[in-house]
C-alpha cells in the first residue's frame, strides 16, 4: 500500500498540485480522475 501511496503522491507533483492533502481526499473519491492525471 505504501508504494501505490507513492505512485499517487508522484503522480499529483508531477501535475503541479499544491494541496495535496486536498487533492488525496478528492481522488479518493474518484480514483479515475487520478489515474486521468498519471495518463495525461
């Protein structure tokens, strides 16, 4: 679980998210929208 953490929190970086305590809770919501983020 601790790498799929990982993987979320580099994705969310990558994409220049400044919240992301903020953008865990929306994506966890919504896991689609963060694996949009990891394809775009």
């Amino acid at each position: 679980m601790a790498r799929i953490r990982s993987l979320a929190l580099n994705i969310l970086r990558a994409n220049g998210v400044q919240n992301v305590s903020l953008a865990l809770y929306a994506n966890a919501v919504s896991f689609d929208q963060l694996l949009a983020l990891g394809t775009s």
